[in-house]
C-alpha cells in the first residue's frame, strides 16, 4: 500500500526505467515496461541506506533518539546528505576550524 501510493505521486515519463530488486510487490505495481530487475542496478542505493540507517541513530527504533516526526525524519535526513556531499562537508569544516 506504501509503495503504491508512493509511485503513484511520482510524475514519470513513459521512457523512465525504475531498478528494484525482485520484491515482488513491485510486479504488480510498476508496468513491464517501466522495470528492471536486478542487485547490479541497485547494489548502490542499497549501499547508501545501509549508510544512512548505521550512522543516523534516529532512524534505529531500538536507540533512545529514535524520531517518528516526520519533519525531524525529514531533517535528519537532509543534514545528513548535506554532510556528506563533499562541498558540504568542506563549508562546515572551515567555519568549524575558522575558530581557531
């Protein structure tokens, strides 16, 4: 249910192309067309979730900073990004060491 309403609200076009792995779910909800199946396409995007949910604690139920606001879901998440794209992570750290 999720998943549907979700790719409902995206806005593709008819040549876009979605990667998943082979959740079945996704068979019944993305047209043929449209998916392609396999870990080679996906292994990055896995990669980096496993990324977000190991360094981010709120994002663990099992942590005491665990968050189910979505706008602190949602800032968490954009900080985090932001720290991790390098000319974010390079501004933060010269005003950081601007200090000294």
């Amino acid at each position: 249910e999720t998943f549907k309403t979700l790719f409902e609200k995206l806005n593709l076009s008819k040549d876009a192309k979605i990667y998943t792995d082979d959740w079945d779910v996704y068979d019944k909800i993305i047209p043929k067309e449209m998916h392609v199946i396999g870990k080679k396409y996906t292994v990055n995007i896995e990669q980096n979730n496993s990324n977000i949910w190991h360094y981010l604690g709120r994002m663990t139920r099992k942590t005491k900073v665990v968050s189910k606001s979505e706008e602190m879901i949602d800032i968490t998440l954009r900080i985090s990004w932001y720290l991790n794209e390098a000319d974010g992570y390079s501004y933060f750290q010269n005003k950081a060491l601007s200090i000294y």
